[in-house]
C-alpha cells in the first residue's frame, strides 16, 4: 500500500517529505533568529532614537559616514523610520550570515548522503537520479520559504510593537517584499553550491560557494573605496538587488525576480548534473596538488593536518583579501575622521567601547570584529572536516591498525587544532602589507590579528569535545550557532543593555582590542583553554562511548 499524501509529506515514503522534515529544525531556527534580529532592531530605536531629534541625529550619522563604512551598511534610505532604520542597520547582517546555512545544506544534500553511503540505497528504490535531486532542492526552497515567512511575520509584529513616529508603521507588504529579497539572496548562493557539488565535490563546492558570497558582498560595500570594485560591482548579486528595499519604501523588483530565475537554473543545472555522474566520481579540477609532505598517512597529526590544509588555505585566502581591503582603506576613514570631528562619537552609538582615533580602531571594527564570523566559521570546517573520518565510517579502518583511540583523537585533533595558525597567518599577512602600503605601524595589527587564530582555535576545540563527548554529525553546527550567537552578542548587547553576566557569555567580550593594542589576557587564556581542554575532553568521551556512524 503506497504512503498517502499526508504522509509523504511528513516524511513517511517520500523524498521530499523526508528532506524537508530533516530541514524544519533549521528553517524554524533561521526564521526565528532573523525574525529577532528585527525585534532587536525595534528595541533599539524605540530606546535609543524615540523622537525626532534623536531621529534626524540618527540620519546625520548615516549620511556623514565615509564611504567604507557606507559600503558596509548599505543605502541609508528613510534610516529615520523604522522600517528604514531595519533595512540599513539590520539589513546587511541578514542575507551574509544566513547564506552560509544554505551553502552547507545545499552542497551537502546529496554528496553527504553519497559520502555516507544511503545514496545507492535511496535509488534502489523506484526513483530516478534527477528525480531525487529535484526533490531535494524542491524541500530546500519551501525550508527556505517557511523561515523567510517566519521572520516576515515577526518584522511584521515588529513595527506594530515599537512605531514611535509616524511613517514607523510596516505593513505586511513591506515585511515579505523584503524577506522575498533575503529568500533570493540566501537561495543563490546555496544555488551556487548546488550546481557546483555534482562537479567537483561538497566541500570544494562549499569554499567556491563562500568565496563567491564573501567577494560579492566585499565589492558592493566596497566600490566607492576600491576603484577595481567598481568595475567589478554588477557581477555582485547584491549590488544588482540594491534599490529593492521595501522596509526603506523602495521597491524594484526586477532585479530580484531575474535572481531568483538564476537560481533556479543553477538548481536545474545541478540537477541534470547529478543524474549525468558516476555517485561517488565528482570531475576533480585541474589545480596543483599540494607537496607530498603535507600529506602525511604515518601519523594522525600528519594526516590530519593533511587534509584540512587546502581547506585552511582557502579561507585563509579569503580572508586575507578582507584584511588587505579594509587596511588599504583605513586611510579613508581616518580622513573623514578629521573631516568630521563629530564622526568618532556618533560611530560609538553604533560600536560601543571602540577607540577610534588610530587606524587600528577602524581595522577593530573591519577586520576582527567581522573576522570572529570568518574565523569562526573556518573553524566550522575544520572540525567538520575532522568529525568525518568517523561519521564516513573511515575511523574504523583506521583504528583497525595498531593505533589506539587517543593516540588519534590526541594527533588527529592537534592537526585539526593546527590549522588556525595557517588562516590566522595568512590574515596577519596582509595586514601587514596593507599597513606597509598605508605608511602606519604594520606590527601591532599584524600581531593583533593572530589572536583570531586563537579565537578558532578555541572554537575548534570546543567542536572536538562535542564529536567526542556526543556525536560527530553534532560538532560543525555547534560551532556555527555559537559563532553566530557569539556575535550577536557583542554587536547588539551593549546596546540592548543586556546584563553583564549574559555579555560575558560571549567569547567575543573577552578577545579585547588586539588591533589597537589592547589585549585581554584573561580571554587569550580562555581560548588556549577551550582548544586544550576541548582535545581533552573529546578523547576521554571517544575512550569511553562506541564509534557512531
């Protein structure tokens, strides 16, 4: 007898069903940390701008920031509305942070289960390759459509709870039209993934996907500092979606539908491509191949190491880009910095506690504050990558030779702990040349950027214990949600006036200003405890629990 409908939808006999069911934990967690980003967003302007003079103090901020800044914020549009103050402040956040969630699920929806093995067992049934790829990506795109409608609604609620002047009210228009641009936003870049997963493997196409995010968004904020991101800013789906901002009351939706269009044929290529490869054969790309001696198979730490590095090398790349950018251009702000002598306090509304009056508060905000993200998401794929040997079913061979469980947990996880100071590197690096190049002191932010690397690190430990202690499949979202809410935290917190102890929760309020100078050694140790007591903790719970699939 054949599933009903109801049923299939629940996940019982039916593809679609199943993924989607798989999906609702993560779509309802994504609707709802959007949807409150929003309320945040409310709470701040109903305590911080609730008449019109703080209001049009608010819209002189916006419009005397130097370009770099604007680049990061986006189109100070009607900032002295609410709905307008939420696309400007709240806005930018959105569609970054998200996109990653849709990265990791798309590139991995069928080269996970491939990797795992199920795959051949789900075609065995009466369902063909293209079949199952197109379900897949039909459960993605309601995931993604329920937690956009989720956070809609809650933007929505949004601006009935905190209209303090006319032209605050949001109607239920505005809320969707501008979760209908998050949705597309976020759904082109999984897309991205998606397509390049049948060709060249899940976590290739993951980096590929990132970097692709990451570089459009740098050369939309960056175009009015960088004549080369000029140039380049229509390739950049977020400068071509630019004027659609329905919270701001300005619409244009064009240029969204095309994207969503684009999208979806990224999806179709993804599909047809799947049903075209051999299961466990993605085409390999023609680049070089590292030195044999990274590639160590004697020792754990060798061979962990091993295959996290291109990994390493990848998002150190990225980042380092991010660092050389914003370093060339702490040459700007630190111009309208003496341009605009009121410039440094209305920035303290917006990032509390920052010294502003050396080029090392700009790179403070620029590059560590946005590089905990960066770092912190390096480390996702690090432990990640580490926690699959066990969940792939690899650990088993390998402990089937003369190697005890915490001779490997022990090397395996320095080599996946190693890999922080290959990004951190790589970042401090360009630092140092972009100061080099600027004529400011080159060293105190170089060295101020490696304790990102600790930051990871730290990160990375704590993902080691949870595979160890609990599960493998566990490790990488943990440290995805404690990187998100990490930076929450120390964005909005102070803001909100949230209690002392609640800040002190995260990480990020104990890293201090490294780019300025201003280390805070009680959290230096801390994330040199959190890696070593993380390596720890997970070979005792690897010691004492069975390995997991």
């Amino acid at each position: 007898m054949l599933p009903s409908l109801a049923s299939r939808l629940i996940g019982l006999g039916g593809v679609f069903g199943k993924s989607l069911r798989d999906l609702r934990v993560a779509a309802l967690a994504i609707g709802l940390v959007a949807g409150l980003l929003m309320v945040i967003g409310g709470v701040l302007v109903a305590a911080q701008f609730p008449d019109a003079p703080s209001r049009i103090q608010l819209t002189l901020l916006s419009v005397s920031l130097p370009p770099v800044m604007a680049g990061l914020l986006g189109d100070p549009s009607h900032v002295d509305r609410l709905g307008g103050f939420l696309s400007w402040r709240i806005g930018a956040t959105i569609p970054v942070l998200f996109s990653i969630w849709s990265i990791i699920a798309l590139s991995g929806t069928l080269a996970g289960e491939a990797s795992r093995g199920t795959l051949e067992v789900v075609l065995a049934a009466a369902i063909s390759r293209r079949g199952l790829a197109f379900r897949k990506a039909a459960a993605f795109v309601v995931a993604l459509a329920v937690a956009m409608g989720i956070a809609a609604t809650l933007t929505w609620w949004t601006g009935v709870a905190f209209a303090k002047l006319p032209g605050d009210e949001i109607s239920a228009g505005q809320a969707f039209g501008q979760f209908a641009l998050y949705g597309v936003l976020i759904g082109v870049a999984g897309a991205v993934a998606f397509a390049l997963g049948a060709f060249v493997g899940r976590a290739t196409a993951a980096g590929i996907a990132g970097t692709v995010l990451f570089a459009g968004y740098l050369v939309d904020g960056f175009s009015g500092v960088v004549p080369l991101f000029e140039r380049l800013k229509p390739l950049s789906w977020f400068s071509l979606t630019k004027l659609h901002r329905p919270l701001a009351d300005s619409w244009d939706w064009a240029p969204v539908l095309i994207l969503g269009a684009v999208a979806l044929a990224l999806l179709a290529v993804g599909i047809v491509a799947f049903g075209l490869r051999d299961l466990a054969s993605p085409v390999r790309l023609p680049i070089p191949g590292l030195p044999v001696v990274t590639l160590g198979t004697r020792r754990p730490f060798s061979r962990s190491f091993g295959d996290r590095l291109p990994h390493a090398l990848a998002w150190g790349l990225g980042d380092a880009l991010i660092g050389i950018v914003f370093t060339l251009a702490s040459t700007s702000f630190m111009e309208a910095m003496r341009v605009i002598p009121t410039l440094g306090s209305m920035l303290a509304l917006l990032y509390p506690g920052v010294d502003y009056a050396t080029p090392g508060g700009f790179l403070q905000i620029g590059v560590f504050s946005s590089g905990t993200v960066l770092f912190g998401l390096s480390a996702a794929t690090a432990v990640s990558g580490w926690a699959s040997d066990e969940s792939a079913g690899r650990l088993d061979l390998v402990l089937a030779a003369p190697v005890s469980r915490v001779r490997w947990m022990i090397g395996s996880g320095l080599g996946a702990l190693a890999t922080s100071l290959v990004v951190a590197a790589l970042m401090a690096a360009a630092v140092w040349v972009g100061s080099v190049q600027v004529g400011s002191d080159p060293w105190q932010p170089a060295i101020g950027t490696l304790a990102l690397g600790l930051y990871m690190a730290a990160l990375t430990g704590v993902g080691i214990a949870v595979a160890g202690l609990w599960r493998p499949g566990l490790a990488g979202p943990t440290v995805i949600i404690l990187t998100i809410v990490f930076y929450l935290l120390e964005v909005f917190g102070a803001a909100l006036d949230l209690p002392t102890w609640v800040l002190d929760l995260s990480l990020n309020h104990h890293m201090g200003q490294p780019m300025t100078g201003g280390y805070d050694a009680f959290g230096l140790a801390a994330c040199v405890v959190l890696a070593l007591g993380g390596l720890v903790l997970g070979t005792w719970g690897l010691r004492r629990r069975d390995l997991r699939g």
